[in-house]
C-alpha cells in the first residue's frame, strides 16, 4: 500500500494529501474517530453493522424525498 501511495501522492492535491491517514494500529483509529461509530472489532462500540439494514433505511428515507418528486427505484 506505501508503494501505491508513493506514486498516487503526486496526482493529488495537497489538501487532499493532508486528509489521508494511514493507521498500522487499530488503537489509532480513536484518535480519530468516536468510538461510537467504530466497530467492537476495532475498538468501538458499534455491535451490529448490517449495512442492509441502513441501506434499507436510507432509500425509505430517499422515497420520501426525492428530487424534483419523482420516484426513487434504487
């Protein structure tokens, strides 16, 4: 990952350089994230990731608001 990151770096802007982070220690990740979005796994206390159920939640929540009030078929 370190040899991709070396040549990609050099596409991109420094403020986009600035907002990448590389972690070799999942302890690490609390320093940048509450522990209330991060998984058990990775020192949080999130219990359940189901992203079927947020995914359905999402579009039920996209059907209401869609754009321009037309309907929403993802």
């Amino acid at each position: 990952m370190r040899a991709m990151w070396a040549m990609v770096r050099g596409f991109l802007s420094e403020k986009i350089r600035n907002r990448v982070y590389f972690h070799s220690k999942v302890e690490e990740l609390l320093d940048f994230f509450p522990p209330s979005v991060l998984p058990v796994e990775y020192g949080g206390e999130v219990q359940d990731i189901s992203m079927e159920t947020w995914l359905r939640k999402a579009n039920k929540e996209h059907e209401a608001n869609t754009m321009k009030g037309q309907p929403n078929y993802y």
